[in-house]
C-alpha cells in the first residue's frame, strides 16, 4: 500500500456492500435481473431466496421467482463453495466448469477416502447417464450404484455423482407454496445446453467486485471456493480502484462500484438462512463486527435468519409456528426504543410475505 492509497473504514466498507447488495434501499426491476446483478443467491434452504430477494425488492412477488424455476430460466444448483445457489440458466452453465476444481476438492476433502481405489470416473459417467435421463432422489442414487459396486460405499458413490457430474436439484422444490424431493438432474440435460466452452474467470471475479466489493483477493476467494486468484486480480488490476481497509490490507474495486457516505442511513432489514451478505467475505467485521457465529440452521427456509440493524448484523429471528404462533426478534445486545420499533415494523412486512399476518411480534 503506498501512502496515496484510500483507506475505507469499516462503516465506509459496509455501506458500500449494503447498497450494492439492494439493502439500503428496495428497488424496482424483476427478479432475475437482481439474481443475476447479486451473481447468485445462497439456497440451501429452498425457500431462503424469497426472503432475500423480499428484503431486496420493492413488491416482491414469490410467484414471479416460482414462474422463473418451473421455466427453468433459473435453477438451484451447486456451485460456489459447492454451496446450492440460485442462479440465472446463463450463469450456471458459465459458473460449472469454473467451479469444477471446487466440486473436486470438496468430495475429496469429504469422501475421497472411501472410494480410494475406485474407478471414480467409471461411476460418475454411469450416474451421469442415470441424471441425464430423469431426476434421481440421492437416496434412489444410492441404491442403483450400490447395486452396480457392492464392493464401494454407496453412500460415498451416490456423493461423488451429485458433486462432479454437475446437478442440479429440480422443481417442485424450492417452489412457493410447493413441496418436492431434492431430486436431482444433470445440469446440461435440465437446461437442454451444453455448459460454456470457455468462460471467463476475470469476468466472474469483477462481477463479484461489482456486488460485493471492495474486497480482498482473500473475500473473492471464500466467496467463491477458488483458490489462486492473485494472478487474475493481479491481471485486472490496471482497470481497479484500489484501496486499503483499517489494517493495511489492499482492498479492490470496479470503476463504477458506489461507495455511499458512511452516515448513510441503513434501514433494518431481516435476513434469510445462509444469506450471500454475511457469508461471502473473508473479512466478515464490515457486516459482523462482532465476529458472531452465522447460525447456519436445517429446513425449508423462510423460517429463520438474521437482522440487520444499521447496517451490522445484530439479531436473530424465528418464525414459531403451532398453537403459539410468533415471530421472535432476539436481539444480541439491548435495544433502542427507535431501533425496536423499526423491527417490529419490518417483522409484520415479513409475516405478510410468509402467510402469517396475525402472528405476534415478539422483539428481546
């Protein structure tokens, strides 16, 4: 870093990625145009991308994502970090084989040793050619290649087909208001294209900047699952702004990337289960100052998350339902009178979104 560099604060660095992530502010446009400006959206939990895109978009309608998934323009598949993501068809099929390298560490890394000594490529293009033909439950998966290899783990086979023969979990799941199996299909046989001869890394890496940035080598790569990419940040650098973040660390940017004024205001703003916004960084303290654990937790989705409130990450919520229906707010430390108003207020927006209007609020 040399001493003209700009050091962005850590408020400066948070408003940035709020505004870039559409939480300063609910915009106007459609779902898919958000989905692909975000890169993606964390999906897990099926039902969590409405909750993050309700929190994003003004008049959200879940049934303008559920028309967007049963047509197949986007799908839920895993990608970065080998995570599930939502994403637009285009951006899975350029995202696959960068991400391969990514697949293949993570089975290792969990299953390798299982399978030490199997023909690894025979099974996969045998369950590659089971996905190609119609979705297969992982436990239906299981079964079919345990009966091909008795003598190898089926459960460590059926792991290795879902991680590099390149899936996708298919509808009726993750569906509003549906319920469905996560069943799977090859991505190229859902979709009817083939994955990207030749996609762009470079161009991945700025799109991530354009969403999440400034950011470190560091960030892109936790966000991403990637490793190496000091020789593409250092091959876009000439086109960057490049600052330093509180302790020295170089941060960079996109020309156009906003960079708001840190007393801008940040509403409140509910999260959903494992929200791209407090997972995608490697330095998570311009979110998560407090370096709180992210709750990560089982289920459907739109069920649980997180708080924002100015900006930070500083409260959980849960939808209870049954006989004694609420939605608790436990907050992490006391708050404002102002600032507990402001979270019952968007607890009720969110009940209408999850069905529920009529459910208490209950803030702690």
């Amino acid at each position: 870093m040399n001493a003209s560099t700009r050091v962005l604060s850590r408020r400066e660095l948070n408003r940035a990625t709020l505004q870039r992530q559409q939480l300063l502010r609910r915009e106007t446009g459609s779902v898919a145009e958000l989905i692909e400006r975000l890169v993606g959206l964390q999906a897990q939990a099926p039902l969590a991308p409405y909750v993050a895109l309700w929190s994003r978009l003004e008049g959200f309608d879940p049934d303008e994502l559920s028309t967007l998934m049963t047509s197949r323009q986007v799908v839920r598949a895993g990608l970065l970090r080998s995570t599930i993501h939502l994403v637009t068809a285009d951006d899975c099929l350029m995202m696959l084989p960068l991400v391969h390298p990514v697949a293949d560490r993570g089975f290792r890394g969990a299953f390798g040793k299982q399978l030490a000594g199997a023909d690894l490529d025979a099974i996969v293009a045998f369950g590659t050619d089971l996905l190609s033909s119609e979705p297969y439950s992982r436990s239906r998966l299981r079964d079919v290649l345990g009966e091909r290899w008795p003598d190898w783990d089926a459960n460590a086979m059926a792991y290795a087909v879902s991680y590099l023969a390149g899936t996708v979990q298919v509808t009726p799941r993750g569906v509003w208001g549906e319920t469905g199996p996560a069943a799977l299909q090859t991505i190229e046989s859902w979709l009817g294209r083939a994955p990207d001869a030749d996609p762009s890394i470079d161009a991945l890496v700025l799109r991530y900047l354009a969403a999440f940035g400034p950011a470190s080598v560091a960030d892109v790569q936790m966000w991403s699952g990637l490793t190496r990419l000091r020789e593409v940040v250092d091959r876009l650098r000439p086109g960057l702004r490049v600052f330093a973040d509180e302790d020295g660390r170089e941060l960079y940017d996109v020309p156009d990337g906003p960079l708001p004024d840190a007393d801008t205001p940040a509403p409140v703003r509910f999260l959903p289960e494992f929200d791209n916004l407090l997972l995608s960084h490697a330095d998570r303290r311009r979110i998560n100052p407090a370096g709180r654990q992210v709750p990560l937790p089982p289920g459907n989705g739109a069920a649980m998350g997180t708080v924002l409130i100015d900006g930070d990450y500083r409260a959980d919520w849960r939808h209870h339902r049954g006989a004694d229906p609420s939605l608790r707010v436990t907050a992490h430390e006391p708050l404002t009178a102002a600032e507990t108003e402001a979270v019952e207020a968007e607890a009720v927006d969110l009940l209408g979104l999850i069905g529920s209007p009529d459910t208490p609020v209950v803030v702690t």
